[in-house]
C-alpha cells in the first residue's frame, strides 16, 4: 500500500526525552475518509484527541470509561464498545471485535518516543487485517494545530478545526501575556506515583513559564528525595490523590521549601488527565498554570476559560461550581 507522507520543517524538541523530529503524517494515498467514517484510536490521547474534534467518528473506546471521565461524556457515546489498543503492558486491540465493526481506518499520534517506537507494530497489526493505518508524530501543541488541522481536512470539517485551532491559539496568547512578564521562573517539580518520586517532564510546565528542576531522559523517571532536597523546587505539582498525602504528611517532604511554604499545586484527573498525560486539557491547563505560578501576571479568567474548553472539547455544559471544584481542587477534593 502506498503511503502519503507529509513532513513539516519546524524540528521541535521533545522535553521528555530530549529527541529532536520533524513532525509528520503517513497515510495511504488511496484512503478516503469524510465525517461518516469510522475510525479507532490505536492509543488512549488518540481516541480522546478524536473525540474532541467530532465524537461521532470513533468507534469506540481504548479501555472502559472510568466514572470521572463519564460525568463529561454524553451518555450515548458510554455505550460506545471497548476496542483496546496499545496502552501498555503489552496490550492490543480486539481483532475479532475491529473486524465486526466496519472500521474504515486506525489512526496513531506518536507524542513521544515510547509511542514512536511502536507504530511500525500498530501498522502492522493493522494491515493483517486490512485496515488502513494513519500514524502521526507531533508532541508540540504547535504540532496540535497541524494535527486538528489535518483531522478538518481529511474528514471533510475544516470549520470543525478551525473552532478548535481558534481556540488553541488563543490559550498561547493567553499563557504569553503571562510568561513575557516574569523575571526570574519558577522552579516546579512534577510529582507523580504513590510517594511522589516518580517524575516526567511535561511540556505544559515548561510553556507555563517555569523552570523544570529535573532534567529528563527517559519518559518516565525515579529520583530519591535526597536528589528533590538538593533541587528544593518553589512549587510542587502533584496529580495524585495517593502522592498528595503522602506528600502533606512525610516528614523528609516537610524539608523541601515549597511543602514549607506550602505551595503544593494539587491538580485534577479529570475529565482526563491535567499534567501527567499529554490530553487535550493542555489547552487549558497552560493558561491555568500559568496563572497559579505567576498570579500577579495574570487578569486570566480561569473559570470562564474552563467552561469554554469543556464545552468546545468535552460537548459538555460545564456549571461554575463544577469549574471551581476543579480549579481549585485541593479545596473540594474529599
């Protein structure tokens, strides 16, 4: 099968494992699709990113639902089958199931090296059972306006993508505006695991204007807290219910300058995940964290700003209450 491959100059660096690629599209020439096509996400961001540009593409969900995620999901789209896919320890997508639903393509975004490495297997599952394979490599948000780009053309909804670029856009504007203004960055530690010493670096912290205190190699790594009290980060982000007690309460934690100071930045997991995986709530999360980092910067109203996203993304009428629950979440979280 022949592949269309489009490739874009703008090289970027990919901040989780320091690899620098060129963002790029494969897709068979012959392929057509429109906005009554089918298509499964062969990864969990994929089928959310699909999702967000028209829920009535996919067909189906990577793993079930879970109750955090259903409460902004329209009830129909519940219902929607269990399709797996390559989320992790050796999992794969249902070929008896794929082959009973009529799907007219699988479509891959490889936003990190890990993924990368695994496309050439997704496309070849695929093909041993003659579905056409989409796979594209961007990580950037910048690289997310080409791919909601490319999803308006290749589906026949460019109005679709432009609402949503639109938007995009706007939340970099917005998150500039702030990061211009400051002097002297911040320092940020991601806190991730049961004891907080697991840690990724995720591109939304460092577009927010902050300095990242752990230099990455890998995508995912474990530093002791012997590393963290030498780093003695300004601000803790932490993802977990689990790390975020663990956190308050830990005595060797209690040295670092920002549990002194108590500025432990507690984030939702919901409706996807804010800070650990790359998901289309970086779109807001940029803004929001910059806000928190540097609030003398910012005139950013979050709450309008989260009810806006929501509903562009989510297709779900999110109240102000809801907005504030998750702005400020260490506040309303038990």
């Amino acid at each position: 099968m022949l592949y269309l491959r489009a490739v874009y100059l703008g090289i970027f660096i990919l901040l989780s494992a320091y690899t620098a690629y060129a963002f790029e599209v494969n897709m068979p020439k012959d392929l057509k699709l429109d906005n009554k096509s089918k298509v499964m996400g062969a990864t969990v961001p994929t089928t959310f990113m699909l999702y967000s540009f028209d829920a009535d593409i996919i067909a189906g969900w990577n793993t079930p639902l879970y109750h955090h995620e259903k409460k902004y999901i329209p009830e129909k789209y519940h219902k929607l089958d269990v399709l797996g896919g390559w989320y992790g320890n050796g999992n794969y997508p249902n070929k008896e199931l794929l082959l009973s639903k009529n799907i007219d393509a699988a479509i891959a975004v490889a936003g990190s090296e890990k993924v990368k490495k695994e496309i050439g297997k997704m496309q070849e599952y695929m093909k041993s059972i003659n579905i056409p394979f989409i796979s594209i490599y961007g990580s950037t948000i910048n690289d997310d306006i080409k791919i909601y780009s490319f999803l308006g053309k290749v589906f026949n909804n460019e109005k679709r993508s432009d609402e949503i670029n639109k938007y995009i856009k706007k939340s970099i504007e917005n998150t500039k505006n702030i990061t211009d203004k400051v002097k002297k960055k911040k320092k940020v530690y991601l806190a991730l695991g049961d004891n907080g010493l697991k840690t990724r670096c995720v591109d939304s912290i460092i577009t927010a204007g902050a300095e990242y205190v752990h230099k990455c190699t890998l995508f995912d790594e474990t530093i002791s807290i012997e590393q963290l009290l030498i780093y003695n980060p300004d601000i803790i982000v932490i993802g977990k219910k689990s790390a975020y007690e663990y956190i308050k309460k830990d005595s060797k934690w209690a040295k670092i300058k920002a549990v002194k100071n108590n500025n432990i930045l507690f984030v939702p997991e919901e409706p996807f995940s804010w800070v650990e995986k790359k998901t289309v709530m970086e779109y807001f999360v940029i803004q929001y964290l910059a806000s928190k980092f540097y609030p003398e910067y910012s005139d950013i109203d979050l709450h309008k700003e989260l009810i806006e996203h929501i509903k562009l993304f989510f297709h779900y009428d999110l109240t102000y209450d809801m907005a504030e629950r998750l702005i400020n979440y260490e506040q309303h979280y038990k």
